[in-house]
C-alpha cells in the first residue's frame, strides 16, 4: 500500500519511521506547507510536495496520513482531504471530537473514502482499552493516568510567560493514587490527587524567577489545580537532559464479579514510550493498514478504533493469526 | 438478548454471573447433562433443562454459552451445537485451534450461525494484545506470562498420583525475566527461566512424600522443565489458603522506533484476577453481545476475538462511545 505523509513534524517523521519498518507500507510523497526545497526528509528518493499539488495525488495514494496539529490544522485538513483521499488523522481534543467526526463522517460519506479519526494512543490504544475493560467488567470503574511524560500544550503555555526562554513540563501520575486504583478501592480522585506537574524552565538572565514561577503555578486549566514544582536550568542542561518526547501511562479498571461482589478483577493497559511522536507514528501506519483494506472492500464514512476489527490491522494473514496469535 | 448456559461447572456459574450483570441480557435457560433436578442455580426463576432437549430451545435462545472442558467437550459439542444456536466458547487447547476452527465453521456455515470459539482472557483478551502489539510494533518481540496463578490442570495430575489426597498448582512467573522483558533486552527465554511452580499437596497419612514430591518435580510436560516446589499442608490448610481459583499475567511486547533504533517502546498488558472462571465468564458475556450483534446482520460462521470490532463488545451506543471513551 502507498500512504502519503502531509506535515512533516515529529509526527510526521514518527509515521514515515513506521512506513519503513513495514513491510507491506511504501512511502509515496510528504506533502508541506513549506517551500518543498527547504525539507530534508528521511527516506531517500521520495519526492516532497507542495501541498497545493495534494489534488493530483488522489489516484496515486492508498491513504494519505495527516500529521497537523489538532488546535487548528486537522479541523480544516481532515474533512477537506477526505473528499480526495482515504485519511487517518490523531486529533486529540476530546470533548469536540463528535463535532470532528460529523464533519469528517459527511465528507466521507459523499466522497466514498474511508476516514479514521483520532488514532494514536489516547486517544486510540487508550480508548480501546477503556471500551474493552468497560464491557468485560460492568460493574467497576476506570481511571486513566499519563506520564511520566513531556506535555506538549503546557510546555508552550510556559513559554508565553515573558522572561521564559524554553521549558519542559511533565505530566506525572501521582503514585499513591495509582496504587489505590489497582487495588480496587474505586476512589474518587481530584485533578490534583492523580497528577503533579514538573516543569523545567530556562529563563532570561535578567527575568524575575519568582514572577516566574508565581505566573506558572496560578495559571488556570493549566497548573493551578495541580501540585507544581518549578526547577529553573540553564538553556545547556534542557538540551541534554531534556531532549526527549517521553510518555506513556495507563488505563486501569477493577471490577467486582461473583456472588456478593466478592471478587475484585484488575484490567491494566500500560505503555512507557521513549518516543510519544514515533510511537503514535507506529499507531497510526498500523491502522492506516486497515483503513486501506475497508476502503478497498467498498467500506466508507468516518470510523474511529472502534470501528476496526482488530485482524484489519494485523500485517499476518487471518490464519496465521488463529493458528499462532490466539 | 436471551442467553442459555450450557454447562454448569465454575464457568458456567461465571457466566451466570456476569449475565446478571448486564441490563441487556437475560439468562434463558441452563442446560446440563446431570439430572436437572439436582441442580439448584443463582438466579431464580430460571428453568434447568435436560441437555437432551436442547433442540426444542433453538428458537427461543440468542446466543447458548458452551461451558465444557476443552479436552474432551468442546471439540464435538461447538460444532454440533453451532447447527442450531449462535454459540461461544472459550476452546484453550491453542495448537488444535485451527482444527476446531475448521469443524465449527464448516457447521455455522451451513446452518447460517455466529460461532465465536477461544474467547476469555487467553486465548481471547491476551490474544488481542498480542495482535495490537505486534501491529504497532512490528520490529519487537512478545512475551506472555501467567500467573500467580492455579493451573487446573496441573493440579489434576498432581492429584493422579497414588498416595495424593488433593493438590493445588500456582503457576508463577520469575520476575527477573519479567524485569529483563520490560527492560526492552527482548532476552531469549527457556520455559525453566520464564516460570516456576509451586505446588501444595495433601498426602494421604501413611504415603511416601519423598516419593510423591520426586513423582511430581520429574512429571515431563507438566513440571520437569521447571523449578517446582512442593510443599506438603494439610486438608484443613489447603480448604483454608487455597479455596479460590485467583489468576492473571501479562503480555509484553517492546519494539524499537527513530532512526537507528533509538527508542525502546514498551506495550503492556495485564491481570489480576481474584477468580479466574468468573472473570473469564465476563468476557464471554460481553462477546456474546457481539455475537447476537452479528448474528441479527446477517453475517454467519466461525469468528475469533480478532473478528469482532470493539463497538460490538459494548453495551454503550456507537455516539456514545466516540463522545466518551474515545
């Protein structure tokens, strides 16, 4: 199958890392808002196009992989592409997705392709896993952490504040609390009892600090619910100790099942990523593979993890799976 | 959606269970090949029925839940009984699956049923992510441990054992290589390094333990390949600390993603189970759910857990799902 990568930011450089380690998978084109001139991209011998030529491409791509931001760019991007090509987008922005997936599903729906929004894992693995845990066992409850993990959105909110010259927030799950979860107390939790946040910030040599820190942990939405801690370092050690995109978390759910509820059931999906960009990369070629096949078996309209069956997914043929998979 | 069990040991009174549980099901019937009128049920009102009537029902039950041992039961009853009802199984004999598969299709096939055979938590749960993760993953390793667990099954031939009054089985993994896999070192394992087992053993007064205990560590297939302990308790003790039958275990995928396999991703998934057939009851419930979903479409013949897509599984409506648990 030929998918197409439009954006190339470490999302984008996440999925063409997963195209090349997928047998079946070849990179046709990455598309930009750039000057295509200004990009070097990984893969020798793939053109880079200017996204305006995204219109002569639609018979040449089996599923176009559309790696812009959630805020402002897939909003736009995946119902307009939709009409043209099979997508798959990670739009994240949870309590707007079903305005998303509408506008996504009547573009689809006319055009006859095949669109998978909010892939990734959380959403996506996450999600799955919470539907899964939440049928298997009805009378529970279930909790999602993340982290540790780079925040990507608060990292940049720390960099609006004047005098900051970078920073690196982490999202981390508070310990106490995940251990009270897995052993099924079902707890009621805060916002601030199941995360902390830490944050790393370089400032300018002649910044107020205490401005600093003051602007960040009473800052609304973002830290003013949390436990914050606010470590101050030099533009040198960001670079080396903070280089990374780690993340990752879990969905835990326990459940009582038996007579008089007298047994408690743990259902924990866990992922500690090195890379959040490359592996929900990983994520979205996976299911960019079943995309390809509903779209080719006359399949259409907006579909989420849900949807797929998780055989579509699998390069292994069906057999195979039954005979060494289950 | 109605439902009948078939099979009234621990895991048809699981799946009892977690029928009551669900608002959208209703236990029909249960079927047994004992004398109807020794059996007293947990849910009132419902009617124990002679197996031998079970053809007069096949209009009145959605989907009939095959409850029998793998060994012996299920290789003749899915096939048989998929003639007449949508059926589920939990079939764990895994290098036969595809011989069952083929003779369970063949049947619902033909009469225009929904089978689903190796459903529970492995095969079924453990299969699933075992398939997610080796398709977001591709260039990575899986590893399944189970336990702390009892194994029936080697609790069973513990107890053929001349002098063995009754024993139990707990399956453990070692955590050292449990440590190493979650470390990413992707380490080949033997079957001694992955698990040990710890058996109790009730001996009849005047039996030679020595002699049992040797019997036991040296059993090929069953404990040779292991580090075994046996320990010797009492009736008293073994009714005590060892009356549940509580499971669990983990898959484990880590892969490699970026340029010159920088980062280490790691996937985990995991139970911990106070009742194993009860929580393997939940599952088989909520794909049941599924299998009357596609039943009631008109698809047909034999399916596996990698079949069936998640919105199937779940009690929640489509919308529902994408606006609150994506």
């Amino acid at each position: 199958m030929k998918l197409g990568i439009y954006g190339y930011g470490n999302l984008g450089k996440g999925v063409e890392n997963a195209i090349a380690r997928n047998a079946d998978m070849e990179l046709a084109a990455v598309f930009t808002r750039r000057d295509p001139g200004s990009l070097t991209i990984a893969t020798p011998g793939v053109p880079v196009v200017s996204a305006d030529e995204l219109p002569d491409w639609a018979d040449r791509i089996d599923v176009l992989m559309l790696c812009g931001g959630s805020a402002t760019d897939l909003p736009i991007m995946t119902p307009s592409l939709a009409k043209l090509f099979n997508v798959v987008d990670s739009y994240d922005n949870h309590s707007c997705i079903p305005v998303h997936y509408a506008a996504v599903d009547d573009a689809a729906q006319a055009s006859g392709h095949v669109a998978l929004i909010s892939c990734g894992w959380d959403p996506g693995l996450f999600s799955l896993a919470r539907v899964y845990a939440g049928a298997v066992l009805p009378d529970g409850e279930d909790y999602t952490f993340w982290g540790r993990g780079v925040s990507q959105g608060h990292s940049d909110a720390i960099r609006r504040i004047p005098g900051v010259l970078d920073a690196r927030q982490y999202t981390v799950p508070v310990p106490e609390a995940v251990e009270r979860v897995r052993a099924g107390e079902n707890p009621e939790l805060t916002v601030r009892e199941k995360h902390k946040r830490e944050c790393f910030v370089v400032a300018a040599e002649d910044a107020d600090k205490d401005a600093i820190r003051e602007a960040i942990v009473t800052m609304p939405a973002y830290f003013a619910d949390y436990d914050t801690t606010v470590t101050f370092i030099t533009m040198e050690e960001l670079r080396r100790d903070h280089a990374g995109l780690p993340h990752g978390g879990s969905v835990i759910r326990t459940g009582r099942t038996g007579l008089g509820d007298a047994n408690t059931e743990v259902f924990e999906f866990s992922l500690k990523l090195d890379s959040n960009p490359e592996f929900t990369g990983s994520v979205l070629a996976a299911f960019a593979r079943a995309v390809d096949r509903m779209a080719k078996r006359g399949d259409k309209g907006c579909k989420t993890v849900f949807d797929i069956a998780p055989v579509d997914v699998s390069p292994m043929a069906r057999e195979e799976l039954i005979a060494h998979r289950l």
